[in-house]
C-alpha cells in the first residue's frame, strides 16, 4: 500500500493529465460516433452545437430554461429549473474544479496551444496583479447577464419591452465553444456572421472577434479564455460540495512559490495564503500542478471525501525536477 | 429490376391547378362538380386565413389541429401513434368552424416524447367511386426542458408508419436526434407513400408550396419520391426578413384502384385515396449568413490580439529593457552595472 | 616600504587565522563522542581551507558571493565557481576593525578585513552582494574602492506582493546578462538545466541531512551539521554532494540500528539568528558542550542555505531564470525584508517538527536587523510558551566564560523543565 502511494506521489501528473484530457476530448467531440452520451447538464463546455457530442454543456440548458416568466419561475416550472441545477451540482461534486482541469475540451485546446508555444519557444503572457483583479469579474458579469438576458426575453423590461427571440442563448453566441469545438467534426457551419436579423448579426460578430482573440490569447496565455468563463463562475458557488478537494497545511508552507509558478490561472493565494485550508479560488481548474511542484512533505494535498489521494512529497518533487526535458 | 405490375392504374389527374382548369372547361357541361376534395391538417380553422406554425421546443397541454375542409358530412376516423408506434386516442369534435382534433400531451418526458402522427381518414362513395381520404400531421411534442435523453433512442425520432391507415405519407428523414426541425431551403425531401404499411408504387405525389407553386412526381418501386424544396419566402427589405420564417409545402399524394365492391351498402367500382401531410422548413443559413465576413472578423481580431500582444513586448523591451534571452540583444544598451 | 609591510601583516594575519582554525576544528573533533566518520571530509575540507587558501587552481572563473540570495545556478551554468566569502574568522575581523567603524557588525569586518589583507582583486573575477543589509551594501562600495569588481544585486526590502517579485526576477535576468558578458559564456537551456539539476541534488542530500537530524534523541550533533552547510561554501558541488551522501548514508545506518549520540533527557534546541560561520562555532560549540543539543537551525550559514528548491514549469530560460529567481526571494526568511512574518513560521514549524525544548537566538553586535527583530520573535515564542535564549556576541573569545554561565544556567532551566513535563506525561498516562 505504502509502495503504491509513493508511486502516486512520485508520478508526473503532467504527463498524467495530458493522457487524460486527450481521452476526454475524444468522449466529449466524437462521443457521438461511438454512441457515448454522459448527459446533460454537464458542468463542462461538452458543447451541443458539436453534432456529435458526447454530452452537452449546462450553460446552454439553463439559458433555455431562464426564458420563463416570472410567475411560472416561481411556480412548478421553476421546479424544472431547480432539478437541472441539482443534475448539474451532481454531476459537479464528483470532480469539483478538475472538469475544467481534466474534462473541459475547451480547456484541453488551450493546453494544446501552450503545449505549440513551448514548442516553438516563445514566452508566455502575464497580467499583472492589477489587471487580473479587474480581469477575473467578467466572469461573474457574464453569469449574471446569460441568466438576466433570457428572463427578459419572456418577461418586459419597462420602456424596452421584451427582448426578442434572437437573444436566445446570448452566452453561447460569444463562446468560442460553439464556433471552435464543431471545427474539429469539420462542421465550421459556426464561423459565420448571422446577417439575419441585428441581435444576431452583433452577436456574431462579437461571437467571431472573440473566437479570434481566442487564438492568438490562448496562444500566449496561458487557459486564456477561462479567466472569463462564466462557467467557472458557476462552478464556483458550488465549490464546498465537491468530494475532491485541493486541500493545503499553511503550516508546511514555506511561501516558495513554487505552487504559484507552476499554476497556469497565476493564483497567487497558492503560495501566500497560508490560513485556508481548502485552497479552491475561483479561477483553479484543479489541474493540481501546484502539488506537483510543493517541495513541502505533505503540504498540498488532493482529498477525495477525506482520502487522501496524492500529495506534494520531497522525492516526488525531485524525481519530476530532474526529470523535466 | 423493375416488376410489372398487373393492375391497371390508371393516372388521374388531380390538384389543385387541374380543377380550376376543370372549373374553367368542364364545369358548363357537368354543372355540379361532386367529386370529394382532399383535405390537409392546419393549425388554424378554415375560417382564418392566417397561417401558423408549431414550434417544435414548446410543449403544450393540449394539441390542436383543425382540417382544412368547410364540408359539413364527414365521416372521420381519428387516429393517433405515439412515437413508440402505440396506438392512441384522438378526440373528433365537430364545430362551428370545421372539425377540429385534439388530444392531451401532459408536460413532463413520457411516452409521447418525440413525433406523435395524427391521422383522419373519412369513406365515402360518390357517382359508384369510394373516395378514401386522409390527413396526416406529425407533431413533436418536446420541449429542451425535459433534456435530450432519447438522444439514441432511434425509434423516436425516425418517422413511422401506421398499417391502420389506409393511405399516408411518410419522410424518410425526421427531426435530428434532438427533435430540431433540420430541413431548409433547396433541402432534398424525400417521402414514401403507404397503404396500410406497404409502400406503393406509381402513386401520383403532389407538393404545393405556400404561394402555390406547385410539382408532381410519381413514386417508385419503393414508394418513395425526393423534391428539393424551393425557396418560396421573400422579403423585399432586410429588416422583415426573419430567420425564423417558416415556409410550408403540402405534400399530397392520390392513387387510383380498379376494385368493385361494398361500402356500407353503396356500390363502388372504383377507389380513389388522397392523403396529405403539411410539411415546414426555414431559409437556409446561405440566405442569410456569410462566412466571408465571419472569417474576416475572426482574422482581424486574431491578428490584433496577436500584433497587440507583439507590440507589447517590444515596447516593454526598450524602456525597461527587460531582457529577452531568446532575442539577440540590442545595439548600444545601456548596462548600468558596468 | 609600504609593500613589505603589507606583506608581514598579511602573513601574521593568515598564520593566525589557520591557528584559530585548526583549534576550532579540535574542538569540534575531540571534545565529542561518536564522530560519524563521514564529516572526516567536511574536517579536512575546512582546515584546508585556512591552511592552503579555498581558491581552486583549475583556471576557471571565480566569483565570490554574500549572502543566501546570489543564485549560483547561474554561476554554474556559465562554467565559473561560486564561492561564498561570508568569513567568521577572528582575525581577519580584527584586522577588518582597524578601518571600520566601531559597531559594524563582525561578519562585515571580518570580510573587510579578508579582502583588505588578501591581495583577491586578481583572483576573484566579480564579488557578487545582494543588497540586504546596509552593512553588505556600503561593503559593496568600499570593495569596488579597494579595486575589486563587484556586482551589487538588487533585492527589494519587500517580498510579499508582486511587483517586488517581478522586481526581483528582473534583477536575477540583469544579472545573468551580465555574467553572460563578463564570462564570454552563453547560458542556455541545457546548461542552466545542469546546474539546476546539480544544486537540486546538493539540495536533495542536504534535505535527506535535514530529515535525519529529526530523529530524536539526535544522531548527529549541531557542530557538525554547521560543517557541513559551511563546507558549501568553498566545496565544489559535485563532491560536497557525494560526501553529503556518504554521511547520509551513515547517519541512516544509525537511525535504523537506534544509535543515538545523546540520551532522552538532552534539551533540543533551535538555533537562529546571526550566521555562525567556521571558525566562529562560539555559541553552537558552548551549547553543545554544556549538555545540550541544537537539532536544527535557521540561519543563512546552514539550514537556510540549501533548503528551497525552484521548479520551473517550461524547460527555456524566459521560465528558468525566473524560477530560479523566485526560490531566492519568497521563501527566504533573513530579516532585511519587511514585513518578515514568514520568519516567525518558520521557526513554528521547526519547533514542531523537531521537537524543540528552547531556542537560542544569536546576534553579532552591530547587526541592527537581528537585534531588532528579536523583541519580535521573543515575543511570538513567548506566547508560543518556548524560551528563548538571547545572547549578543561577536568573534572575539573575551567573553566566553561570561556566556557559558548563561548558557548553563539555560540549559539546567530547561532540563528541570523538561523533567517534570516527562514526569507529567508519565503521570497522565
Ligand atoms: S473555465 Fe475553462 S476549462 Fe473550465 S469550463 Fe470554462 S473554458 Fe472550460
Ligand atoms: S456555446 Fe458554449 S456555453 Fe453554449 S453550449 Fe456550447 S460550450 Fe456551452
Ligand atoms: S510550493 Fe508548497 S511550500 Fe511552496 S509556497 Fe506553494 S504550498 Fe507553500
Ligand atoms: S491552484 Fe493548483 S490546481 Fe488550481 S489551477 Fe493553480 S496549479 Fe492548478
């Protein structure tokens, strides 16, 4: 038992989860083709506009559903609002945070292109502590409006009226999930500018820039994208259910930074705050990089209701050190 | 191989332009015309001249459907198949207006999840032919709310046949495994003609389009027949086009029998089916969307995040002179340890 | 005239400063029991050092360094040799106190007096001095007076926010431009990977040390786990390293056979403060000789010496550098940063991983930082209900016999306490 820990311990979680997130990608894009269907309500960009997916992304569903009015809302239909929120919190708590980190395809791309990045050698991108502040509530921002958006297209606003119907799903008309994922079932039916009606030509269009700053950003920063992913946000509130945590000992920790280098989100409260115990923010996607790269004996830890399943060792910290190309 | 068939068909000719050539030409000399006209289901009474469409993402408590006749003396069948191919029941009610079917589609993800078909047929001899006529209507009852469970479920979404019916229509393609209407404009439709569940050969099938452009095909061995369906919606101006426009083509079918026999006492020696099936379809995305323009918004954005980020860091280089190892270094920089 | 003179000082200076040496090491050597046979390197190592002079012979660049901050992996990597200059030896602080001011600290004359008396402008091709202290700053002036290259490395005074990080790492890449161009040698990804990986394993070995010295009663005396981090100093890593593992290996063999160089009773203690530096074993050595036992350390000259490790995420120097930059800073605990919290945590941990039963807090008159903040961690172990021994000292031996008696005093205090907590133990159980 004691062998096989240490096994774990010592094991390159890097390599680990760019295994994993291949696999993932293939069940989540092409999942379809092989007759794999996870669910819905998924709290992970498993896109439906892909036509072949293998589940489908919570956002979309719950734009649908928030298109009610308020009466009913708060009536029997609002039940059917709260039950897919409950299937979403289900399905959340299992992996917490790590359905950005292992599971999301859109995360997985972007890994990819930091993956040709340091390939090619360029340096990679940071904000500054300043900017990132700013940067990180856009997401919350988004969530508000995805859910305000389609209460307001079944209820009026005064002096505006109803929002009409080609606001549905505002959100997924800026994701760069609906435009970039279905690229890859060659669909690029996506990439175009809606001329249909105004609402659907400026979503387009916004649709269109932000998939293009989709790519050059997440070419040189790091998971660009899910500073603003409302997803995240959402993921978020539900953070103190999740079985699987990212616990830390402010004890053994000696601020190196080490944890803070290695966090692709820049969380700086990794290394610095040493009261939490569980060390979640909003921006980690649980790719427990950090506690591959603790140098402290037991000060990062990953629990799954309570177990410990990996954790930061000396050996382990060292073996992966030296073993980096 | 084509087989030969031994019966006798004969074609007849028989739409909606024929009979106003019929009007025209023949009606002097045979001044009552009593032969039965086919009927389709819509959404609206015979009374309204608007037309509506059924959202396929609303679900509803109750389905409505109204036949298009003004005749007074129908003598209807109703029937229902849920989408497992149940059978079920179909309330016919007679009204000021028309005849109006109906039946209960409770909200919640049941048995009738998916396309249910709605069928009417009505018997009736007229001058020693009996006329058999039905209606068909397929309607989703979804909505996004109950999710897509039935995603791989094939036998709800692939569109059924009823051997009950005596004559119906039936597309080979349905909704997508989503129950999202898919066809569009200069979409390729393809239907099959049935009688009493087997396909039937060298029917007379009959598209009519919303302004009445109209096609007819005969069906093959199989009973089937494609037709693209053409764009029959414009607007003059931008603004009143709406994507969400949708186009309907009926598609009609008739087919002739060279049988004697018995309908409730009357003698007939000559059968005629017509059956309808109203079908909808949306402008297609090439009406209305443009790649072009979707890639050059994409690109130039690419291209100003990458130059911004680009600009950035050459500017960063200069006033700061913040190092870069993987770039030669500058000429005359300054070092203030030296 | 002048040059002659010079000369005679120098020699007196030296012979003198290898006799302070040599006696130290005896001490260290036969006023105790159970030597592992592993520190016979670190002892050879060391009197060598004062007798034959550190610098190696193999024509390849030297550079001097003060301080922990001076992250030698980048002296490594362009093939030069780093070696620390912090100098405790008595004599030279001597000779360092005839032109500096009164109350500068010892380790600061002492290493005037080194470079003052030793002709090292030719031998040393850059002393490189973080700016830490005020004392270490202006030594940076004077030595470029005295006609040495120097290189003053700038450390923020705060570490806790970011812009001092990236102020810092800025610094680390100034510098490894300019050792680039004052060496001729490019430092590139495989060669700073070298020297990553070649400190990691000293810094491997010397956690290995660090984990055994845990074992209570000790294997090992504090004496000469100060031999080992000094003998980093002026070794070549390679060699200290395996030598490090030789010990290692013995002191594991001593763990798992439960030998133990001291008994149940002996107090523990946690050492902090100024750095004793050999020959300055002054207080470590009265502690230890007194009966007690320093089970770890935390000063710049031992345990902090080797303890952080960089990680780096991306294998290229724009990654690398940093990485190598932020180990430095972050984690470093000397008291020239402000505020300096992760001191007191530090110790905390310490105390709890090692058992510790008291703390001996040293401070060189005329090192202002320590002085000052030793109202601040006395307090906090005050709270923390560990007592604190302060003592104030420099390198002279004037005051031997006056310290002992404290610190015998001290120790007897601690193991009547000690007792009666054994005692309560026994009588809770
Ligand atoms: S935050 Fe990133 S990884 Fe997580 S759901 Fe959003 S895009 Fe995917
Ligand atoms: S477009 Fe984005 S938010 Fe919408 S369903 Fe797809 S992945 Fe989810
Ligand atoms: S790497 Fe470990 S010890 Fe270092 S700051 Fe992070 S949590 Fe603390
Ligand atoms: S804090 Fe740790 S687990 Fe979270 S994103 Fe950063 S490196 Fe990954």
């Amino acid at each position: 038992m004691n062998k096989f820990k240490k096994y774990i311990n010592n094991v390159n979680i890097s390599r680990f989860r760019f295994w994993f997130q291949i696999f993932a990608f293939i069940i989540m894009v092409y999942g379809g083709f092989l007759s794999i269907d996870i669910g819905e309500n998924l709290p992970t960009f498993s896109c439906p506009y892909i036509d072949k997916g293998g589940g489908t992304c919570f956002l979309m569903g719950l734009q649908h559903r928030f298109t009610l009015p308020i009466d009913q809302l708060i009536s029997f239909r609002g039940l059917a609002v709260l039950t897919s929120v409950l299937f979403f919190v289900s399905w959340f708590i299992f992996f917490n945070k790590a359905w950005c980190g292992y599971i999301c395809p859109l995360g997985t791309l972007q890994d990819w292109f930091t993956k040709l990045r340091q390939k090619i050698g360029i340096r990679y991108s940071n904000y500054s502590e300043a900017k990132f502040k700013k940067l990180k509530k856009i997401k919350y921002i988004l969530l508000g409006l995805l859910i305000l958006i389609p209460i307001f297209m079944a209820n009026s606003i005064p002096f505006i009226g109803k929002l009409s119907h080609d606001w549905a799903v505002p959100f997924c008309m800026i994701c760069p999930g609906r435009t970039v994922l279905p690229l890859f079932q060659g669909d690029a039916s996506q990439l175009v500018i809606d001329y249909g009606s105004k609402t659907k030509m400026i979503f387009t269009v916004l649709g269109m820039a932000i998939t293009g700053m989709f790519f050059a950003g997440a070419f040189f920063k790091k998971r660009f994208f899910c500073f603003f992913c409302p997803m995240s946000a959402l993921q978020f509130i539900f953070k103190k259910l999740g079985f699987l945590r990212l616990i830390k000992d402010g004890t053994k920790c000696t601020k190196c930074g080490d944890c803070y280098r290695a966090c692709d989100m820049g969380i700086r409260e990794i290394a610095d705050d040493i009261e939490s115990k569980d060390i979640i923010k909003d921006d980690c996607m649980m790719c427990f990089k950090c506690v591959a790269a603790c140098p402290e004996e037991k000060c990062l830890k990953v629990n799954f209701l309570g177990k410990t399943i990996y954790e930061a060792t000396e050996e382990g910290f060292y073996k992966r050190q030296k073993g980096k190309k | 191989m084509k087989k030969k068939q031994k019966k006798r068909i004969i074609a007849h000719g028989y739409s909606r332009g024929l009979i106003i050539i019929s009007v025209i030409f023949i009606a002097p000399v045979f001044a009552e015309n009593r032969e039965p006209k086919s009927f389709h289901f819509s959404l609206t009474s015979p009374a309204e001249k608007k037309q509506k469409h059924e959202s396929e993402h609303a679900a509803k408590p109750v389905r409505k459907y109204w036949l298009s006749t003004a005749e007074k003396d129908l003598n209807l069948e109703g029937y229902l198949l849920n989408p497992l191919g149940e059978e079920k029941e179909l309330k016919i009610e007679k009204k000021e207006e028309g005849w109006l079917v109906s039946f209960n589609t409770p909200f919640k993800d049941s048995e009738d999840h998916g396309a249910n078909n709605v069928y009417v047929v009505d018997k009736k001899v007229v001058d020693k032919t009996l006329y058999i006529r039905t209606a068909k209507w397929i309607t989703v009852n979804h909505s996004c709310g109950w999710g897509h469970g039935h995603k791989h479920d094939k036998i709800r979404h692939s569109a059924l046949s009823f051997e009950k019916i005596p004559f119906e229509i039936v597309p080979q393609v349905l909704w997508d495994d989503k129950f999202h209407i898919r066809t569009k404009t200069g979409d390729n439709l393809k239907v099959f003609v049935y009688s009493y569940g087997k396909p039937v050969e060298n029917a007379k099938v009959t598209v009519v389009s919303e302004k009445d452009w109209q096609k007819t095909m005969i069906t093959d061995e199989n009973g089937g027949i494609e037709f693209q369906m053409i764009r029959d919606y414009y607007e003059r101006n931008w603004e009143r086009f709406h994507t969400s426009h949708r186009s309907r083509m009926i598609v009609e079918a008739e087919y002739e029998i060279n049988e004697s026999g018995n309908y409730e006492g009357e003698l007939y020696n000559k059968i005629i089916m017509s059956t309808s099936m109203p079908w909808k379809y949306s402008p297609a995305l090439e009406d209305y969307a443009s790649y072009k323009s979707g890639l050059t918004v994409g690109g130039i954005f690419f291209i100003l995040t990458l130059g911004g980020v680009l600009l950035y860091r050459e500017r960063r280089r200069k006033p700061f002179l913040e190092l870069d190892f993987e770039k030669k270094p500058r000429k005359n920089k300054k070092n203030k340890n030296e | 005239m002048e040059k002659e003179r010079f000369e005679k000082v120098r020699k007196h200076v030296r012979s003198e400063a290898a006799l302070e040496a040599g006696d130290v090491l005896n001490k260290i050597k036969d006023n105790f029991p159970d030597n592992p046979e592993g520190m016979n390197y670190f002892y050879d190592l060391l009197s060598r050092q004062f007798s034959e002079g550190i610098l190696p012979k193999n024509g390849k660049k030297v550079i001097g360094t003060m301080c922990v901050q001076v992250p030698d992996e980048l002296i490594l990597a362009v093939d030069a040799i780093p070696i620390r200059v912090c100098s405790g030896s008595f004599p030279y602080d001597n000779a360092g106190a005839e032109f500096m001011p009164a109350k500068t600290c010892s380790m600061i004359k002492a290493i005037m007096g080194l470079f003052s008396v030793e002709n090292y402008q030719k031998k040393f091709d850059m002393l490189v001095i973080p700016t830490t202290c005020d004392q270490k700053k202006k030594t940076t002036e004077m030595l470029t007076d005295m006609g040495y290259e120097t290189y003053s490395l700038s450390l923020p005074s705060r570490k806790d926010n970011d812009n001092s990080r990236h102020y810092w790492q800025n610094s680390v890449k100034e510098f490894a431009a300019d050792l680039m161009k004052k060496t001729g040698k490019k430092i590139t990804t495989s060669n700073i990977k070298k020297a990553i990986d070649l400190k990691n394993n000293a810094r491997y070995e010397f956690r290995r040390f660090f984990n055994l010295r845990k074992k209570s009663p000790s294997v090992i005396y504090g004496k000469d786990a100060f031999l080992v981090a000094n003998a980093y100093f002026v070794d070549e890593v390679e060699s200290w390293t395996s030598a490090l593992k030789n010990l290692n290996d013995e002191l594991e063999k001593r763990v798992n056979k439960n030998f133990s160089i001291v008994n149940q009773k002996t107090p523990r203690f946690l050492f902090t403060g100024s750095p004793p530096i050999f020959p300055n074993m002054k207080i470590p050595l009265l502690v230890e000789e007194a009966g007690g036992l320093i089970a770890v350390d935390e000063v710049c000259s031992s345990s902090r010496l080797l303890y952080d490790m960089p990680a780096y995420d991306e294998g290229a120097l724009y990654d690398m550098i940093p990485a190598i930059a932020d180990c430095y800073l972050k984690p470093c605990t000397c008291p020239c940063f402000v505020p300096n919290e992760e001191r007191k945590d530090k110790l905390a941990n310490l105390i709890d991983l090692f058992n510790i039963d008291g703390v001996i807090y040293q401070s060189f008159s005329g090192c202002q930082l320590y002085e000052m903040e030793q109202k601040l961690i006395g307090n906090f172990l005050m709270e923390k209900g560990i007592p604190m021994l302060y003592i104030e000292s420099d390198y002279s031996k004037e005051d031997t016999g006056q310290l002992s008696t404290r610190i015998e005093a001290f120790i007897e205090s601690i193991k009547i306490k000690k007792k009666s907590d054994l005692k309560g133990k026994r009588a809770t159980k």
